[in-house]
C-alpha cells in the first residue's frame, strides 16, 4: 500500500489486505509501536528493517509490506506518536494561556521522544495524527483575528522554538557534572583572560553564577517563551 494508505489504515475507506494462508505474525500497528519502543530506548539510528524483523520474528520483505521502506516507517511512528499524545488542556481563553501550553506540550513531547527532532518528512502532514495535532494547536489562537495563514504561520513560530528549545534540553541533559566544571574552571579562566573581552566576561559572569553553568536549557526556555509570546502580542489586535 502507499503511505497514505498506511497512515490512514484503520479508515473505512483505507484498503484491506485479503487474508492467505495462516494469519500474519505482525501487522501495520505492531511493527510502528515496536519501532517506536526501540527509537525511545536507543534512539532512531537503532530502528532498521534488518533489526525490527529480527524482533518481530518476520522476514525483511514481510515488515515491508506491513510499513513500507524505512522513510515511510519513520513517517508513521512521528504520526503514531502524535495521534497518542494526550495533551494539556487549554486553561483558559486566553491566547497567551493556550499558546504557552502548546509550546509546553511540545516541548515535553519532543524530550520524551527525542528522536522526533531528527525527522523532517513533510509527508508527516497526510497523516491523521499529525492532522489532529494540527487542528487542536490551531484552536489556540481563536482568541486572535489572524487570517489562516497567519495562523498556520504563528504556530509554526512556536512550534520551531518548541523543537529547538527541546534539542537544546536533550544536550543540557547529557551535560553530566558541568555545574562542578564551571565552578572549578570559572576562576582560572578569569586569570587567563585578564582584562579582555570585559562584556563577555562581566555578563558570562553574571549568568555564570545564576545556572551554575554555562548554559542553562531552563533558563532558555523561560526567557525565550516569553519573548514569543511578546512577538505575537501585536497580532492580538485586529
């Protein structure tokens, strides 16, 4: 089948497979959330035909009848992964409470299932989960007179600061021990660098003894939230 056909298989109007011989060892469904289970425990470069037949007990050419190459596979498990989300409820009807859980649910989504970051498929646009999220996010600016392509743009906006902002969280996770780098290293960096480069070193300072390092995801996140927020506040007046 094409991936259209797959991404909307449980659809009325979705194809059926005729029945031969003894009932099939796996299906569409069971091949994705294997898939999906291997790419949140080891990440997406451990999802191969060769390896998820080997676990489904099936042939290489029996999985890709089920899912298709692997570009069509990596496309339904993102859709998969959206149609399962279960996202926050909207707390109120105002815009900045919807559009800050949007971008909340998003980022907690993309550091769940980091390997999300790393597909970029327009296709993921055909399918049914993906269009649900859509739809649903697309209700957080009712309160704003934007035309439709305004929309879709704004939401777009959040949702790209959403992905970067998680991207950024993943690699500040696996920064393991920096608080104790900055500490031990700060005071010998200041007496290499002397009197130079005073800004960086007076804001660099600053910030230094705020995060504890040199980078904070979380620190990043609140401030950058906030700024995205203020850049679409004009849009909220007709």
């Amino acid at each position: 089948m094409d991936l259209i056909d797959l991404l909307w298989r449980g659809h009325p109007a979705a194809p059926r497979r005729s029945p031969r011989g003894r009932p099939a060892k796996t299906s569409t469904d069971g091949a994705v959330r294997a898939a999906v289970a291997v790419a949140d425990a080891e990440g997406l470069g451990a999802v191969t035909t060769r390896r998820l037949a080997h676990e489904l007990g099936v042939s290489a050419m029996t999985l890709y009848g089920h899912v298709g190459p692997r570009d069509d596979l990596l496309v339904l498990m993102a859709d998969d992964v959206h149609r399962a989300h279960t996202p926050s409820g909207y707390p109120s009807e105002s815009w900045r409470d919807r559009v800050r859980t949007v971008a909340q649910d998003n980022l907690a989504l993309h550091t769940r299932h980091g390997w999300l970051l790393d597909i970029v498929d327009q296709r993921l646009a055909f399918g049914p989960g993906t269009i649900a999220k859509y739809d649903r996010e697309l209700h957080a600016f009712d309160a704003m007179a934007l035309s439709d392509l305004d929309r879709d743009g704004a939401l777009t906006f959040v949702l790209d600061f959403a992905r970067g902002s998680a991207r950024a969280a993943l690699a500040d996770g696996q920064s393991v021990g920096m608080a104790g780098e900055w500490a031990r290293t700060a005071p010998r960096l200041a007496a290499y660098l002397g009197d130079a480069h005073p800004l960086a070193q007076r804001v660099g300072g600053a910030a230094g003894a705020d995060m504890n390092a040199a980078y904070s995801a979380s620190h990043a996140w609140r401030f950058g939230l906030g700024r995205v927020l203020d850049a679409l506040e004009p849009l909220a007046t007709p």
